[in-house]
C-alpha cells in the first residue's frame, strides 16, 4: 500500500512569541519595546500575517493528505520522509536553514511578509498554496546546488548559501590551504577565514565580499553545478602568503584546508550553533554536493 504524501510545515517562532515569552506579558514587551524607540504594534501585525498564512496553507492541504508541522529550532530532531512536501512559510532564510536536512524532498516557499522578504526562495503567497501543493509532486522545481564541507574524520556540513571557515570569534585562523587538480600548490594562511558560497548565496553574504573585493569572477546561478570561495583579510608575512585568495570550484573540484590552530569551525548559512569542530592538524574539503535544493518554481 503506498501512503499518501504528507505536507510538512516548516516555520519559526515570530519575534512578537520571542518577546512575550521573555519578558512574560504583551504590555511588559510593549513598554520594553517602547524604551528602544519601537511599536509593539508593528511586531504584533507581522506575528498575526504568519499565523494567518499558517492557518491559509493548512486549510489547503488535501484532505487524504497527512501532515505535520516543525518549528526551526527543532528541525535537528525532525525526520523528514521520501514522500513528504515541505512547505515552508516565512522568510528566505528559513528554506536555508531546512534544506540540509533533506533529500530530494519538493519544497514550496510560502512569503508570509511580501516587500519585506526579498522572495528569493519564499516565491509564492499563501493563496497559491491550493494550486502548487497537489501538483508539488509533479511540477516543475529548480534543483538549486548546495555546498558541502567534508573532514577527514567523517564530520559533515551542507549549507544552501555558503559555507564559513575560521576561528571562533572570527579571530585570526591559521590554516594551510590548496585546490585539488592545482600541480599540489598548497599555502600557509592567516586571515579572518574563508568563504565558499553558491548561486543562491550570490545574493547574500557571498555577494557582499564579491563586490567588496572588486572580484571580476562572474558569479554563479543558484542552478549552476559552480562555486565561488574567497578568503577574508588574508594576512601577509614571512610565513604567511597571500597568493590563493579567491577562485571558483566547479562540480568534480575542491578546496582543501588543514587546521593550523589550536581550534576552528565551519558553519553553514550563518549558524553558528551547528558547526564543524576542527582540531590542528584536521583536514577539510568543501566543495559542490551531490544533493540539490528541489524548490517549486
């Protein structure tokens, strides 16, 4: 017997439910609120778009159709399943943050705050939700690329927008770093850290460095099997170079890096509560994943 799909919704806490749960009552984090030049009001209004959204995206779902429903902070512990489409509602970062946990799985992006969000990855309005979630199994999506980092005692990340390598803090990292296929030229680093990103973290951090550092690298499509790394503030000296600095990493190459510190991490789209512990002597490759992002166009 086949089951029948089951829709997941993915959302997060709003910051009106953060506030009250802090400070205890709706008039305590008003007056909070209020002492920083702020309206609860405006808080309370977006709060009550994504609880309108969540009730409009789960009256659609079909009624032979199971579902269930995660909060962010929980999505560790959450198993998804082959036949499940998840349905995400809220913000762009919120796709990012649920796309490592998947596996081929169709997502559908819900905006719950249109003109605010840029809709990058939250394409579409709850009232779409009715036509998009019986044909999700079926319907065009773009398979987005994802980037991985590997150590080499078996540790694993994969982020949507970019990877981050560095030390804690973004202190100085030390580090000896080199690109696979590149006539073995590896060289000893000291910067704020390095940055591998994707298409779709062209439109983030990825792109604030790029254009920063003035890079001529064309930047790549949230589609294309390429990535572009950069290293942050890297540090000249007599035992420290500034050669290898930026470049791209298409689908089959990598980059390698071995930890000259006494600790550094890699985290993915900005999570710092979920990374990678290296240790000296450890060694990383980050490069394209196998797996992709399956999001409804």
């Amino acid at each position: 017997m086949t089951l029948a799909p089951r829709v997941v919704l993915v959302h997060r806490t709003t910051e009106y439910e953060e506030l009250v749960a802090r400070h205890g009552t709706h008039g305590q984090a008003a007056f909070f609120l209020s002492s920083r030049g702020r309206d609860i009001e405006e808080v309370a209004e977006r709060h009550r778009r994504t609880r309108r959204a969540l009730a409009e995206v789960t009256s659609t779902i079909p009624l032979t159709w199971r579902q269930a429903r995660v909060e962010r902070a929980d999505l560790d512990r959450f198993l998804f399943a082959p036949e499940d489409v998840v349905v995400v509602v809220g913000q762009d970062g919120l796709v990012a943050n649920v796309a490592k946990y998947l596996a081929g799985q169709p997502v559908l992006g819900i905006d719950t705050d249109p003109g605010r969000n840029p809709g990058v990855l939250v394409r579409h309005r709850p009232a779409d939700a009715t036509a998009l979630l019986p044909a999700a199994l079926t319907s065009h999506v773009d398979e987005l690329t994802m980037v991985e980092a590997v150590a080499d005692d078996t540790q694993r990340l994969v982020a949507l927008n970019e990877i981050y390598l560095g030390a804690v803090g973004h202190q100085t990292a030390r580090y000896r770093l080199g690109l696979e296929g590149d006539g073995g030229v590896v060289e000893a680093q000291a910067s704020s850290g390095v940055l591998v990103g994707t298409g779709t973290g062209a439109t983030g951090w990825l792109r604030s460095v790029w254009q920063e550092r003035g890079s001529t690298l064309p930047l790549p499509r949230p589609t294309e099997d390429r990535l572009l790394w950069f290293v942050r503030e890297a540090w000249p000296s007599p035992a420290t170079g500034t050669s290898l600095v930026a470049g791209e990493l298409p689908a089959r190459a990598s980059l390698h890096l071995t930890v000259e510190s006494e600790r550094l991490i890699a985290f993915g789209d900005g999570v710092e509560t979920d990374a990678l512990e290296l240790t000296w002597g450890q060694s990383v490759r980050v490069g394209v994943c196998g797996e992709r992002l399956r999001l409804v166009g």
